[in-house]
C-alpha cells in the first residue's frame, strides 16, 4: 500500500509539474518577440489580439537600442525579434556570425534628413556638417539620399548599401560628416544643433514627434531596399507560430493599421523581402 501511495504522489506530481510548464510562457503557442517601440511595438500590439484568436498567445519586449534585440535572439530569450532591416541583419550576421534568417518584410521606414534651421536643399552651405548614426549599415542610405539631391557623388564601383564617406568622389559643398552617435541621440541633435543636418530613422522621428513627410528636409522613397523583418534563429524557421505571426502581420487589417497610424510615414510591404 505504501509502494501504491508512493506511486500516485510521485503521479500526481509530474502531473501538476507538467500543467505548470504549459503555462509557463514557453509552449510552442507562446511566442516571444523583441521589438523597437516605435513602431515595431505598435504593430506588434495590433497584431496580439489576431494572434490569439489563433491560439497563440504573443509576447513583446520592447528595446531602445539596436545590439541587445540580436543578442537576445541568439541567446534565446526571445523567439523572434522586429526591429531591423535586411542590410542591417545582414551586417550583423557577417560581423557576428549569428545564425539568423528572416521569414518576412514587414515595413519600411524611409529615412529622413532633417533640419532646424535649413529649409531647403538650395540653403545647404558649403562646410555644412551631416549627422549620421554609427551604424554603417545605415550610411548607405543617406549617402544615397545626398547624392539624389545632387549634394555629392558616390564612386560608380560601390554598391549604394554598402556606400561609406569614403566612398564620395565628388562633394562641391563640401560637406562634413560625423558618425559617431547612438541612433536614438539624433533626434536631440536635430533640436540643439543650428545649420546642421541630421539623419534620423523614422522610429526615432516618430518617437520625437516629428513627421517624416512634412518635417524632414529630404525623405526616402518607397522603393527603398531597407525592409524591417522579422529575424529568427535559422533553426527556427519552420516554426509554425512565428511564420503564422508573419501572415498577421501581412493581412490587410494590419497594413491598414499601419498605413492610417503612421500617416505614410511608415509604409507597409506584403510579399517576399531578399
């Protein structure tokens, strides 16, 4: 009788160690996926509710900064993360060798360049110094944007998304760069710094209560190569409940969301980001 007793308590106690697992956040229903607050976070919030009439409950960390969702992700305190785009990814997997992959654009945000005190290109003076990020993954496209305008010109041997300051082989204004700031400094920047320009992603100018399309002085086009996406571990890539995160994310109720919520700004994709 004792051996039984023995047999049922050891019983029910893997029993209620297995119910408490599936409630603990980590069943295969439960996703946790790191993001940027804005507007990473804000789409992410729209999609929780389609999520979970599917049975999948969604979990969002928020980051201000663009290394610790990676880690994160590699470490394997989150499922997913949606905060970054393709060059960017890219970049970090060849300087870090993380083993991601990405299983779907979401968004772009166009990058702006941005001005308190210029306020057209014609106002650019010569010596005008251009604060940019000091994540090279981004220097591509704002020199591209300034080589559009007409402001400098980039060595023909180069492509645009790699493109870095040295790569200018023609600058008649002579313009001066700085790259040594954190991205989410810049809108500061943008308020304190006179006869100056400044490159800010749409996330932080949003964030700072700017309007892409009505405050910055010179604004990406649509058919920028800089999609967000979302990135998983490659081992992850098959997981039904991410990839079914990806089919929210493209369905029309969130591009709608986005499209009214950011005024443009921000621009939805729905379809196979390279």
């Amino acid at each position: 009788m004792k051996k039984i007793l023995a047999f049922v308590s050891i019983f029910f106690v893997l029993v209620l160690a297995a119910c408490g697992g599936s409630n603990s956040g980590t069943g295969d229903n439960v996703i946790k996926v790191g993001a940027s607050s804005t507007p990473h976070a804000q789409i992410l919030e729209k999609a929780k509710p389609i999520l979970e009439e599917k049975g999948i409950t969604l979990k969002i960390e928020e980051y201000t900064d663009y290394v610790l969702p990676n880690e994160d992700l590699s470490s394997g305190e989150l499922d997913a993360n949606y905060f970054q785009h393709i060059p960017y990814l890219n970049k970090q997997i060849a300087d870090i060798g993380y083993d991601f992959t990405h299983i779907g654009g979401i968004h772009i945000e166009p990058i702006g360049i941005y001005s308190k005190t210029i306020n057209s290109v014609d106002e650019i003076t010569k010596g005008t110094e251009v604060l940019m990020s000091r994540s090279v993954a981004d220097h591509g496209r704002v020199l591209s944007l300034l080589e559009k305008e007409g402001l400098i010109k980039l060595s023909e041997k180069v492509d645009k998304v790699d493109a870095t300051t040295e790569d200018i082989v023609e600058n008649p204004k002579n313009l001066k760069f700085s790259y040594d700031y954190d991205a989410a400094f810049l809108p500061e920047l943008y308020e304190s710094e006179e006869n100056t320009l400044v490159a800010i992603n749409t996330n932080y100018a949003i964030g700072a209560d700017l309007n892409p399309l009505e405050d910055a002085l010179i604004l990406e086009g649509e058919e920028s190569p800089y999609v967000n996406v979302v990135a998983v571990k490659t081992e992850n890539k098959g997981n039904d409940s991410l990839n079914t995160l990806v089919d929210v994310l493209h369905s029309e109720e969130v591009q709608n969301f986005i499209l009214e919520e950011f005024d443009g700004a921000v621009v939805p994709v729905n379809g196979e980001a390279k």
